[in-house]
C-alpha cells in the first residue's frame, strides 16, 4: 500500500525524500508528494502520478530545509489526482501530514467538523485527520505532538503517519495502527519509512514501531509512546539488508532480477538448515514448537494470494509425508467465517511481507483463541514475524517486484523443510530422509537449469503475446502451480488466466478451448502424468493450442502440444519449485512484449496493508 518516508537531521531532506519515495514506490504509484520545512515555512509538492512526475515538478526550484515527508500513493479514498495526493496540510498550511492505511469512521468525523465549520479540499480520509488534530489543538492549545496523539485516540481503522510543521521545525512525528513504519536512526539524523528500503542506505540502526505507538523525534533524540501515553524503551535492532540487494543490478526489472535470484535465494533459505549428510533438517526458529506441531491435531495454513498458493503446495506436502491434517485458508475469510479452533490446532500463516493486514488479523485471531501460531516471512522484524508465536524466515532477500517470485520458490522450500522435519524418525526413514534431503539440496543448481531456458521461453512468449485468456492446469504438487501461473500472467499482463486441476477441465473449462486460447499443462513424469496425458489429449482433439513443461527426455508430447518445455527431473514431491520457474518467466516475458509496467501493474501494490 501506500510509502512513507520522513527524515529530520542536518542534511538537505528532498533529495533524500525522493530516493526514499523511489525505493518504496512498489508499495503505490498513483501519486507522489512531499513536504519539507524551511525558512520559509512549510512547502509542499505534490502530484498524480509517479515519483519521477514528481521530482520533475521540483525541478529547478528545489525545496530547501532538513526535516520533512513524502508519501506514495496507492489510492483508497478518491481518486488518484493532484487534490487527493499527500501530504495534507492544515488550514493555514502550518503542518502537514502522511498518511497510510482506511480511517474507517472518517465520515462521522468529518460531518461533525464540518459542522464546526472545517472545510475539506479533497475526497480523501487522512484529511479528515489533519482537521481533527486542527481541531484538538484549537480547542486545548496543546503542543502538536499531543494534539496528534489524542487525535489518534478517536479515529477508528488503519495508519502509519508522518507530520511536520512549521511552527516546531526540530520536530518529525510518526505513528502505527496498523500500517507499519520503522524508525532509522542516523547520527545526529533520523529518518522514517514504511519499510526498510529508504532507510538501508543511510543506517542500519532501527527501531519497529509497533501498533499503537507513536514516535516524536527531534535531531536530539525521539522518545516513543503508546497513543495511550506510556513511555516505552524500544529495542534497537540491526538491519540485515544491503543496499544492492534492493537495486536492479543490471536487469530491466526488479520481477526478472528476482526471478534470476532464485537459486541463491533458496540456497540461502535452506543454509545450515538441510544437512543431507546428519540426514538432518533444523529450523532453529521452530524449536520451540515443533513438539506440538508434530502432535498438532490440524495444521490450519492461511495466506493471500501467492502465498496461499504456496501453502497449498504446503498442504500437500504436510499431508503426504507427515500424514498431519492441514487445511488451507484464505487469511481474508479465515476472520470473518467464525472459524471452528480447537485445542490440537496449530494455525500457520505465510506472507512474504509480514505486513498483509488480512493475514495479520488471522494471526491475531488465532492467538485470541489460545491456538499457537506459527509465521513464514521474509521480511525480518515485520509485524506478523513480531506477533507470531514462533516461525521461519525465507531469507531470499528482499522481494520488490510486486509480482512475488523469489518468495514463493523460497516458501515452497521452507514448507518442504517443515514437511520433512514433522516427517522426521516417524513416517520417513532415515534412508529416505537421506534421499529426500539430497534431492532438496540439489534444487538450486537445476532451477539455474531451468533459467537458463529463458531465450526459449522468450520465444515461446513470443507466439502467444496477443492471447485473450489463458488456461492453466495441474495435478498433484503441481494444481497449486497453475494457479500461481494463472495469476503472475493476469496481475503482470493483463490477460485473463485462470488455473485448475486438470481433470476439473472437464467440468466446465473444456467449453472455453478454442485454438485461440492457450492452455499451459504441467505434466511431469509423476504419479498423475498419465492421467494429465489424457487431459491434454482432450483439448488437442478440440483443436486447443498446448504447451506443455515436462521432464527432460520425455518426447511423448511433442505431438500433442504446440510448445514442449523440457526442464530437469526431480523427485515429485520438488516439483514445483522447478515448474513454477517458467510460468514466471512466461508472464514477465509476454507482459514486456505488451509493454506493460512489470514491476508496478496497474492497481497492484506490494504489501497490502489494508483489508
Ligand atoms: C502476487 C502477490 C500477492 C501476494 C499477496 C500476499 O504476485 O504478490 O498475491 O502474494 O498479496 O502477500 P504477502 O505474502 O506479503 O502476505
């Protein structure tokens, strides 16, 4: 959702505003903005569109002063255009705010104070906050920090805001409900951000603002509080990223960088932990727990789109070799369907970006219940790491295409160490504990296999650049995979796709194949090969135009398909963490053809923090 960053200290704050607002712009792109106190006052530029549309309405006449905010917008209330982009200002233009997240009860606060006679210029709800806190100060005359904190106190909903004023330019505002924001902290120089990205080239010294705090900071220091006013010492913790790991390096695009970064990433991910020679998986982060996940009634997984697929993947997985019920959730019903818990139930949740807010309230809600729950991140010190009872982190290193890629192979793999773990000295033997550890260990090398297919995947993408839907089937390990491929070609390009389990073709999909429409078949050399053979002899005998990735050597399709990509064995159960590779590939490849923006697709953001 939307970005945030703030800086107070000594040096000039644009430009650093703006290369914080470039590094977050995948969070929302639709409008830029900062604010930035001066001699004279309080300035302000804003605009529709991207950064870049931004940096050019300062050109030539550059903001000075050294403290301010910016913001990137993803929009929620109003459209996207110069009234609705943030900052807003008070009336009289003395302090400016940021704002991210839905403040749910903005109408009501809005008609009292228009009632009072405030005025509003936008659509928007974080000016609906401006004017309250306008409202608290002229009604008590407190200092802004506390007019901002008791504010706080009477919206309902969602944010991370920043504020700045003129009035007190020693003085940088921040605080979290909901939408997260992280504290850098410079020497004699402070800076804030909704993640870590604007921060990593500047300090590694951060501080996680939790829900219901709030930070003023001065170039002195900052002292934290809830909004309830109870001052709190925070622990300051050390960053792991580096700055090159959230540059392009090169590639066209973040998505493509992160895809050619997946054997790293998994090698990375399974380091120290897959120990093929001890036969041995360790998941440090789970050791607490893993008694009582191994004795787990039910294993509930919940998560949002790739991850949810990733977790279906982990069901499979859990079930055939652990033999431990698992259900997968949408995090986004899993709150609102009242779900049944009972003690023996352990929720597991997934998401890349620790932040999703529908898989945050799973989380919570589970814990309310007294049901242990168990995280899958990537991003370290984010709030579903913090507020899970126990968990695994990727290590894939951060993920910046809003296309998830690297982080769903590396969650595919973590779930596959889990799965192997519970396994462990009961359902598998230590020989094929051995076997399967070997195998997983070989991955990366044969996902560099894979990638090194992607001028053939180019041209295969090539063909069917202009296609209108496509459809993608699996079996097994692989249903999961269709779906992923279905929605990296719809999010990226803007075709439509929709992913199955092949034998449901049948009942219902097989009226849409026409040679028209593409229908993508993951049929590995596994258990349900033959049966998907037949799935693809069906659409062949009504003309349907197949491609199919298969096992290296298997030459029984070329008949049948159109396109037959040949990607290394493996052992079943491994499968898709190397036929997913080329579905990514696909997609980004027909979206550059489309001319589509890749790493920013129309109405996606990364991280979504609101429901
Ligand atoms: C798809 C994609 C989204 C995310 C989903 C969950 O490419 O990126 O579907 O997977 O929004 O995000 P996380 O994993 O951060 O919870």
């Amino acid at each position: 959702m939307c970005g945030i960053v703030g800086y107070i200290g000594t040096q000039e704050a644009q430009s650093i505003l703006i290369n914080g607002l470039q590094r977050l712009e995948y969070r929302g792109y639709d409008s830029a903005g900062v604010a930035i106190i001066g001699d004279d006052g309080l300035q302000i530029k804003k605009t529709k569109g991207k950064v870049h549309d931004l940096e050019s309405t300062i050109e030539g006449a550059p903001l000075q002063g050294s403290v301010g905010i910016g913001h990137t917008r993803w929009a929620t209330h109003g459209p996207p255009n110069d009234v609705n982009a943030h900052p807003h200002d008070s009336t009289g233009s003395t302090f400016a705010l940021v704002h991210n997240g839905i403040i749910e009860n903005y109408n009501a606060i809005r008609k009292k104070l228009a009632e009072k006679g405030y005025t509003f210029q936008s659509d928007t709800d974080t000016e609906v906050l401006v004017r309250l806190i306008e409202d608290v100060r002229r009604a008590t005359d407190l200092p802004l920090e506390e007019a901002v904190r008791q504010a706080l106190t009477q919206v309902v909903g969602t944010y991370g805001i920043a504020v700045v004023s003129e009035e007190d330019p020693d003085l940088l505002i921040a605080a979290r409900k909901g939408s997260p924001l992280i504290l850098g902290i410079g020497d004699g120089e402070y800076f804030i951000g909704s993640d870590a990205a604007p921060l990593v080239e500047h300090t590694r010294q951060v501080v996680y603002l939790s829900d219901g705090e709030m930070v003023t900071v001065r170039r002195s220091g900052y002292t934290v509080r809830t909004i309830d006013n109870v001052e709190l010492e925070k622990e300051v913790h050390e960053l792991e990223w580096d700055l090159s790991e959230i540059q392009k390096g090169g590639y066209d695009h973040f998505m493509l960088k992160e895809i050619m970064e997946q054997p790293t990433a998994l090698e990375d991910c399974m380091r120290g932990r897959v120990l093929p020679d001890q036969q041995q998986i360790t998941l440090g982060g789970l050791h607490q727990v893993i008694d009582d996940l191994r004795d787990a009634d039910r294993i509930i997984i919940a998560a949002c789109g790739t991850s949810w697929h990733s977790g279906l993947v982990g069901e499979y997985l859990i079930e055939s070799m652990a033999r431990i019920p698992v259900e997968v959730e949408y995090a986004s019903e899993f709150r609102y369907r009242n779900p049944v818990l009972r003690k023996g139930d352990v929720v597991l949740v997934i998401s890349q970006s620790g932040e999703t807010a529908d898989t945050l309230a799973a989380v919570r809600e589970a814990r309310r219940r007294g049901i242990p729950c168990i995280g899958i991140c990537n991003v370290v010190g984010s709030t579903i790491a913090r507020e899970t009872d126990a968990g695994v982190y990727l290590h894939a290193g951060p993920e910046i295409g809003v296309a998830s890629t690297k982080a769903f192979t590396a969650q595919v793999t973590v779930l596959t160490m889990l799965a192997l773990k519970l396994a462990e000295g009961r359902t598998l033997s230590t020989a094929e504990m051995a076997h399967n550890l070997q195998a997983l260990a070989a991955v990366p090398d044969k996902v560099r296999e894979v990638l090194a297919m992607d001028e053939e995947i180019e041209d295969m993408a090539n063909v069917y650049r202009y296609a209108a839907n496509f459809l993608y089937l699996g079996r097994g390990y692989n249903f999961p995979v269709a779906l992923e491929g279905a929605l990296k070609l719809k999010e990226i390009s803007y075709i439509h796709a929709e992913g199955y389990p092949a034998a449901e073709m049948k009942h219902g999909p097989i009226a849409l194949i026409d040679r028209f429409m593409p229908v993508v078949f993951i049929a590995m050399k596994d258990s349900t090969y033959d049966k998907v053979v037949s799935n693809i002899e069906e659409v062949a005998a009504r003309d349907g135009s197949v491609i199919a990735i298969t096992d290296e050597g298997n030459g029984e399709l070329d008949d049948l398909c159109e396109y037959v990509l040949r990607i290394p064995k493996t052992e079943e159960f491994l499968t898709p963490l190397l036929t997913a590779i080329p579905l990514q590939l696909l997609s980004y490849h027909i979206a550059v053809m489309r001319g589509c923006h890749v790493d920013q697709p129309r109405n996606l953001a990364k991280s979504v923090t609101v429901e």
